[in-house]
C-alpha cells in the first residue's frame, strides 16, 4: 500500500503542475496572443479532481483527514483505539458512498461528450471513483493493522495536543 500511496501523491503533484501550466497558458493566450484556448479550462479542472481526490486519499492513509480529536486526549489508550476504529470506519463508509454515488454519476454522463475535450463527460467524475476507491483501500489496511495487534496508534498517542505542540513550537523559535 506505501507504493500505491506514493504513486498516488506522485500523480497528485504532476497534476497540480499541469493543471498551473494549463492555467498559464490560458492567461497567456488570453491577455498575449488575444486567443484564449477552450480546451485549458475545462482540463485544468479535470486535472483538479484528479490531485485533489488523490490527495485527500493518501491524507487519509497518513492520518492527516479531518477529524475531532478533543476525546482523545482525556481517554485511556483502549479506548483511543475504538474511537479511531470508529473513525476508520466513518472513511471507509465516506469512500463506498464515493464509489457507489461516482459510479452513478460517470454512468449518467458517459453518454455526453465534453465539446472543449472531445472527451465522455462521465471522465468528469473518474475521480470520484478512483479516490473513493483508495480511501477504501487505505482504510481496510489500517483496520486490519490496528486489528492484527500493529502498533499503528502508538506514535499518535505521544503527540501532545494541538495547543501544546504549538506553544513548545513557539518556545522553539529563535527571534
């Protein structure tokens, strides 16, 4: 899964790169050669799906997801296991829901073609589907971890809270 992820943020970025030179060139066109390219705006954000679900797949399989985590530091460590079992299991419903409702749509506008593209709309919503498929998949593996005894809580569990971390950021600042 650590190759799946790494390739996942690596086609993240190289999205985010192309999608800032087709954005470019768009404003070039538009304010140099007075000619703006149809096709730059609509792929710019075809590509934006792409990083951003891709991102937000491998911040989930890093713990970097959005979460309320002001129980966790009052509940013992057994308990912090449930809760983020229970967490897990909210992202791995969240990435079904993806799956089944981006399927939907991807079947609904495949038929349709993007004029700017050329292009089925149902690519559109791609990645949907593929980051949905990834969280779910990033997901299962840390349930299975945490349920095969894997230490996978504990370097969570030492981290102070979020206000101490950064008042000893602070601290640290050389001025």
């Amino acid at each position: 899964m650590s190759r799946v992820s790494t390739a996942a943020l690596w086609i993240a970025g190289v999205g985010l790169v192309l999608m800032t030179g087709f954005v470019a060139w768009q404003v070039f066109g538009r304010y140099v050669l007075n000619r703006s390219p149809s096709w730059t705006e609509q792929g710019s954000v075809m590509l934006m799906s792409w990083f951003i679900f891709l991102g937000a797949a491998v911040g989930v399989r890093e713990n970097y997801h959005l979460g309320f985590d002001v129980l966790l530091y009052v509940l013992p460590k057994g308990g912090k296991r449930w809760l983020r079992m229970i967490s897990d299991l909210v992202a791995l419903a969240f990435g079904i829901g993806m799956i089944w409702y981006g399927s939907q749509l991807v079947a609904l506008t495949w038929g349709a073609t993007l004029p700017s593209l050329g292009i089925s709309g149902g690519w559109d919503y791609v990645p949907l589907v593929a980051g949905g498929a990834l969280i779910v998949l990033f997901t299962l593996e840390r349930i299975v971890l945490r349920l095969s005894g894997a230490p996978i809580d504990d370097a969570l569990d030492e981290l102070p809270p979020a206000e101490v971390a950064a008042e000893l950021d602070t601290a640290n600042v050389k001025v």
